[in-house]
C-alpha cells in the first residue's frame, strides 16, 4: 500500500497507570516518571490537550489546521501516548483510495483473505486514526469517513458486510494546510461538519524557547536568539516564500548549532536555503538573519 503507516502498540502498563491523568495522585513518582517517559514532549500552545482529552471523552472527531512544523503530528503522538491509545496515522494523497483506509481482499496462497486498512484497524482496536494532510485525499475517500465521525460510529465495509462499531477509546483525528489549501482541495461541508477543530499557529515565543532548549538542548539565550530570529522572519510578508520559517526549521537551525555548527552557517542551511530556491528572496532572508543573530553568529 502506498500510505505510510506507523502504529505505536499500547506499551503494556497496568490499566490503572493508562488511564490515570498525568499528574494524577493515584500515581507512584517512579511509576509516573515511567509514564511521561513514553510520552512525547509536546509543549501546549493554548489548552488544546484538555481540548483533545474531552473530545476524546464525548467520542468527538477532531480537525487541527496550521501551517507546517507548527506541532500538530507532535501534538497527536503526545496525545495518544497520555491517553494510552495506539495511534495509526495516514498520510493522505491523491491517490489514497477508500480501500486503502478500509481494506481489501489479498489473493495468498491459502485463497482470498481479507485484509483490513489502517482505518478498519484503527477501528477494531479502539486506537487514534490521524489522517494527515486529509484535503489530499479524494473526496469519494473522505465520506468513508461520514458514518465514523458522525454520532452513528461505524464504519460499514461493505465488501464483507461488516458493520465495525466503533469502542469508545477510537477517535478520528484529521489535519490539513488551510496554506496550501485551494478551493477544490477544501474539505465538502458535510464532511468538516462532524468535526470540532483547532486553529494551530507558531507557539508563543516563550513556549517556543522552551521547545527549542528541549528539543535541541540549546541554552535559553540561543534558543531566545533563534526564537527573535523568527519573528522577524514571520513579520517579513512580502516575499516570495509559500510558508515562513516554521518551529521544525527553528529545531532544526539548534540542532545543528547544538553540534557544533557556528550561528549564521546554520541559520543559513536550515532556515535560508530550506525556505526558498530564489537567489532574491534568499539574499533578503539572509539579510534579515544577520541583522538578528549578528555577523559573528
Ligand atoms: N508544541 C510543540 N512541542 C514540542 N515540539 C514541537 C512543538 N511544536 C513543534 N515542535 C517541534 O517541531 C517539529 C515539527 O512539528 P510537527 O512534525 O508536529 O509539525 P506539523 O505541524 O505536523 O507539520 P507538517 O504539517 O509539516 O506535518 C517537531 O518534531 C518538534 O521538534
Ligand atoms: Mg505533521
């Protein structure tokens, strides 16, 4: 199949420790320290993880929006680790077709056999189902979508005659580009109508400090350093770039620093050059990096 697909099987804790909040009292400190080890670090922008968490609980689908390398696939694997879900994510494409989601039936040796998608998957084990950059997708795919996103929650395969309904841990969870987004790649009103949705955009600059110190381990004053840097780039609108420099491209830019690479080299490789191939609009962001990280970098 042409999706990508990863599955994070539920790590085999005690039930109890799944399903207790982080935080909660009923935890140990060692067993809590085990707990948010297998959690990914997500930093939250503005109380979507409680968001997320009631969703979860009123088996509401969700839709995040926002520009690339603003969290939203962090945000999802963080979510599904503290919910001790399995998470299964698609990678949406023009191509994906409803039986790429659902199944099909494979020819093998001992006949026909059939063979569930990623979404029929998703279903039976009550996991997360992330489809990302959805608006990819054909729109015949996406009502496959309409009975599980809506209050019927099942999916009919029609090709076995299976009705799968849907547990109460399974939740849906879409997210798309509104940048790249065109009129014929926009989601059909029925379909965006079954879901609640959250806006992403860039972090705040201190949550985004914090990401850069955690995710790269750089100290604060260069984390703070790369942070103006992208502000300053994130107020430039006229030029000829499709997206501005994103928190992954700021990660990536500490990274590099983090081992060793001067400032501006690396500024250059991972912000300048990552974000566009015209020799203008490169000599402009260029500009705009040695104004603010200075020419020593
Ligand atoms: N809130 C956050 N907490 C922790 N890390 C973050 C956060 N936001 C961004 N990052 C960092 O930025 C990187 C990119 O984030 P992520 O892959 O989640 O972006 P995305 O919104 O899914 O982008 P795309 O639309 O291109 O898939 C992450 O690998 C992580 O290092
Ligand atoms: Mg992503």
């Amino acid at each position: 199949m042409d999706h990508t697909e990863q599955q994070r099987l539920g790590a085999p804790e005690p039930v109890a420790l799944r399903q207790a909040p982080l935080g909660g009292q009923a935890n140990s400190g060692a067993a809590q320290r085990l707990l948010e080890a297998q959690v990914p670090y997500y930093a939250e922008q503005a109380g979507e993880v409680a968001l997320f968490e009631h969703a979860h609980r009123q088996c509401l689908p969700l839709l995040i929006k926002g520009p690339t390398g603003c969290g939203k696939t962090r945000f999802v694997e963080h979510m599904a680790a503290r919910l001790g879900r399995p998470l299964i994510t698609v990678s949406c494409h023009d191509d994906l077709s409803a039986a790429d989601l659902v199944g099909r039936h494979l020819i093998g040796p001992e006949g026909t056999v059939w063979a569930d998608g990623p979404l029929a998957r998703a279903v039976r084990t009550g996991a997360i189902c992330y489809l990302d950059e959805v608006v990819e997708a054909r729109k015949d795919t996406t009502v496959v979508l309409h009975p599980l996103a809506d209050d019927r929650r099942v999916l009919p395969i029609e090709r076995t005659g299976e009705q799968l309904v849907a547990p109460p841990g399974f939740m849906l969870v879409i997210s798309y580009n509104p940048g790249y987004q065109n009129l014929l790649k926009s989601l059909k009103p029925s379909t965006r109508q079954r879901f609640i949705a959250l806006n992403f955009g860039y972090p705040a600059p201190a949550v985004e400090q914090a990401i850069l110190q955690t995710e790269a381990g750089v100290d604060a004053a260069l984390a703070a350093r790369l942070v103006k840097l992208a502000e300053a780039l994130r107020r430039l609108t006229d030029h000829d770039v499709e997206e501005t420099a994103s928190t992954r491209l700021l990660v990536m830019a500490a990274r590099l620093v983090a081992s060793g690479v001067p400032l501006l080299p690396a500024c250059q490789a991972a912000i300048v050059n990552a974000l566009t191939d015209d020799a203008d609009t490169a000599a402009a962001l260029d500009e705009v990096v040695r104004a603010v990280i200075g020419h020593g970098g």
